[in-house]
C-alpha cells in the first residue's frame, strides 16, 4: 500500500497570500494517478486537480498542481476567503486507492 | 441535474448489518466504475470500496474484506454497499463517489452517517 503524507498539517495564512501544501507518497506514484481534494466542514470533497496538474472542471486558475515520483504539490496563488478548508491528495496503484491525512488552511 | 444520493445510514450495535444504497441520476451509470469512501467524525478520507461498470470486478480496503460488499443495480441506477459484522471503527460518513478516468473522484454524494454502538 502507497502512504501519503502531507505537510504542513496546518497552514495558518491571510486572504491575498500564497499556499503551498506538499504530499509525499511512500513509493512512486504514476502523476496520472494523483488528485487533490477541498473539503469544507459539512460538505463533501470536492476535485480539484488530476493527473497531478489537470484542473477539474469549474476550477479556477489560482490552484495548480505539479509534481512527479513521490513529491506532488498543491499550490493556491492568492487565497479567497472561500479557499480556507481541509485539501487530501490521493493517489491510485495497484487496484488501491489511498488518500493522505489533508492539510488545514485556516485564516491567520 | 447530475446527482448521487445515499441513503440507509443510522445507529446499528456491533456486529450489525446495514445496506447503504446510493441512487445516480443525471449521468450515464452504467459507464462509470463506482466507489464508497467513508470520513469517520473529525479523521480524514479513507477509500472503501470500487466496481467495475459491470460488476465484474471489486476491490476493498483490507480493513473491510470478508465483512463489506460492493454491488450495483443498472436497471435501478443504483450503488449498494453491504456491511456485515459491523464495529465501532467502521462509525463513519460514507460517501458515493464516481470515478473518473484517471482513478479520480469526480462526483460525490451527501453522504450517510453509520453509527456502531450499543
């Protein structure tokens, strides 16, 4: 089974500012296979990017994502106060699907 | 409107059976491979179950093997997870998600609380 850790486990910024939120995977992961989620409280996930730098749809240009390997990063150019909320990656390999345990962007 | 709906969650004692069921409306079912994903209170995802488009095929996280089972309806348009010998651990939200072509979760459902205790 592929683990994926994030990091930081909180970021603490203000609207206007950058974040850059990491996952790391335990083994290699196909860039096509990994995914990052926003999760509001009471709501369920919503997709944000695929294949590690493909944005969904309806998803605005200030989240891109990049990466490849083990190191895959999530980054939101300038944060709107809708951005704060819980982001998991995900990655899929060999018929399992893991997701990491998310990163926390609260308002500093 | 593209939609998935679950239904079938509540408070069930340890060793318990409960059926979710999860119905889709607004896309092409039967072209999608279909999951559960489940949120126990204030913890993070984890992946539960996937089948195929045509049942042939299913995968489960090791926690869940032997007790959970996965399977869909066409004719209904529908998702079912059948849980057996239930555990407090097993206490959870648990999601309907489609899945995109990449191995993706693209469309998600409300979800379903699943109580375990006595």
């Amino acid at each position: 089974e592929i683990v994926l850790t994030q990091s930081p486990g909180t970021l603490s910024l203000s609207p206007g500012e950058g974040a850059t939120l990491s996952c790391r995977a335990s083994q290699s992961v196909s860039s096509s296979y990994l995914a990052w989620y926003q999760q509001k409280p009471g709501q369920a996930p919503r997709l944000l990017i695929y294949a590690a730098s493909s944005r969904a749809t309806g998803i605005p240009d200030r989240f891109g994502g990049s990466g490849s390997g083990t190191d895959f990063t999530l980054t939101i150019t300038r944060l709107e106060p809708e951005d704060f909320a819980v982001y998991y990656c995900q990655q899929y390999g060999s018929s399992q699907i893991t997701f990491g345990p998310g990163t926390k962007v609260d308002i500093k | 409107e593209v939609q998935l709906v679950e239904s079938g969650g509540g408070l069930v004692q340890p060793g318990g059976s409960l059926r979710l069921s999860c119905a889709a409306s607004g896309l092409t079912f039967s072209n999608s491979w279909m999951s559960w994903v489940r949120q126990a209170p204030g913890k993070g995802l984890e992946w539960v179950a996937n089948i195929k488009q045509d049942g042939s095929e299913n995968y489960y996280v090791d926690s869940v093997k032997g007790r959970f089972t996965i399977s869909r309806d066409h004719a209904k348009n529908s998702l079912y997870l059948q849980m057996n010998s239930l555990r407090a651990e097993d206490t959870a939200v648990y999601y309907c998600a489609k899945i995109g072509h990449y191995w993706y979760f693209d469309l998600w459902g409300r979800g379903t609380l699943v109580t375990v205790s006595s």
